[in-house]
C-alpha cells in the first residue's frame, strides 16, 4: 500500500475516534439533562395594561453558595402584557435544557421598561433598587435525565402595584408558583353565551379569573392547584343570577370537566 494512502485511513480512523468520543453524552447513550419550561400568566387587576419587561431568567443550583451556582436559562428580553396572559393564555418565558440536578430558586431580572397604562394614561413603574438584582422565587425543583419539568408563575398584578403619596407607581412584583406535577386543570362553558359570563375560581388565598368565550361560552383554567375550588359564574350582560359552584375538585394532572352551566334568567 502507498504510504500516503496508509497515513490517510490511520488519520481518518483517528478523527472517527474523536467524533465517537465527543458525540455521546455517555457510555450508553442516554440523555444527561432535562428540559425545563417556564411560563407567566397574570391574576385580574384594574388597569388598562401592565407590561413588564423581563430581561433574563434564572435558576440556582443546590450545593452552591448564594453568589454562585446561577445558570442563565433565557437571556432574550422580553415585554409582556401581563393582563393579556389569562383565561388559558400564557407567554413562554423559558423552554431550555439543563443539566440533571436539584435546583432551588429562580430569579427573575427585570428591565427598566415597565409601565402601566390607567384610564388611558402610561405611567413608568418604578421598582425598589432591592429588586435591580434580580427577583428570587423560593421554588425547589429537580431535572431529570430526558424528563420535562414545568413551571407557570402566576404574576399577581393587582398585588404588586401600589401608588405612592406622590403620585409614583411602585411595583413590588409578588409572584406565584405552580409546577404543573402537582396542579390540574378545569374547564366548562357558561351558557347562555350573551350573558358574557365572568367566572371566578377561589381557593384560600388564591382567586382566578377567566371569561366565557364570546362565540361558545367556553372557558378553562390551565393551571391550579389541587384542591377543592369554589366557582361562581357572574353574568356581565343581561339579568341572570349569579352561579356558585362549591366543593370542584382539581387533581393533579387531570383536566376537570364542569360542563355546561346554564344561568337562570331574573324575573
């Protein structure tokens, strides 16, 4: 055999090595992260838009001091509207691979661009110098090897917007946190559909709002968490009574079923 052609299969041979080696993330083959996912919806408040500006997103991982250990699982800022993201709707703020592992917080950093419009008005939200860090939500989770971990922070406007003596909108986000392993779903329809139902879910401290569809008078709760739930369907057009549905019963995992509820006409 030539010599140039002998050296030319050793080098070859020698690269399809190194491709072996570096193109599998073990022995067997097997995924060595997770994926985590992370969205935001929004609680009802009295105003005509709240948007928020999330600049980066991210997670702590356990073992590590409080200063380190952080990695960047979303570095794309965004804008969101945070009274468009209920009934169903949410944005997504993180879809991103991790290393499998326990992590034990999230933080949030927050842009300066956030405002809130009242009767048509913009007025910059100012946010305590505390926060310019970042937002840390106490939320212990673990990734596992080729599982997806998901997570919905319910960010409660109406609580986290306060006016000052000098006429200064301050916001001092509070935000909650759900992962979807322990929260179901609920859904229904409220009929009829002129009627344009609000319909309201309760469970302690917690209050939801979502608004029967205009076309079907469907509606649906993506997120909640187990429990028993008390809903009430509010009329906003015509003369019905008001609906109280007590006792709803929301699994983990499981989409409940209300069906249709029809409100009785006021004489």
């Amino acid at each position: 055999m030539p010599v140039r052609t002998s050296r030319f299969l050793v080098l070859t041979a020698a690269l399809s090595g190194l491709l072996l080696l570096f193109g599998c993330s073990d022995d067997n083959g097997s995924p060595s992260g997770g994926t985590l996912k992370i969205n935001l919806i929004d609680a009802p408040a009295a105003y005509d838009a709240v948007f928020v500006q999330v600049d980066s997103v991210q997670v702590h991982a356990a073992g590590s001091d409080s200063t380190g250990g952080w990695i960047t699982v979303s570095s794309q800022p965004g804008t969101y509207d945070l009274l468009t993201l209920r009934n169903g709707l949410s944005a997504l703020l993180v879809n991103q691979q991790l290393p499998a592992g326990h992590y034990t917080q999230i933080r949030l950093k927050l842009g300066s661009g956030n405002s809130v419009i009242v009767a048509g008005e913009s007025f910059p939200l100012t946010i305590p110098s505390g926060l310019r860090s970042g937002l840390k939500l106490n939320h212990e989770f673990t990734i596992e090897a080729g599982a997806l971990y998901e997570i919905t922070l319910d960010f409660d406007a109406a609580r986290s917007i306060h006016m000052t003596g000098h006429g200064v909108y301050m916001m001092r986000p509070v935000i909650g946190t759900m992962a979807h392993m322990i929260s179901g779903a609920l859904h229904g329809s409220a009929l009829p559909v002129g009627a344009r139902a609000a319909i309201e879910a309760v469970a302690g401290a917690d209050t939801l709002v979502a608004y029967a569809d205009t076309l079907d008078g469907s509606f649906r709760f993506p997120v909640l968490r187990e429990g028993a739930w008390q809903v009430t369907v509010m009329p906003t057009a015509g003369s019905f009574a008001d609906s109280v549905i007590a006792g709803v019963a929301v699994v983990a995992g499981q989409d409940t079923d209300l069906g249709a509820i029809t409100l009785v006409a006021l004489p």
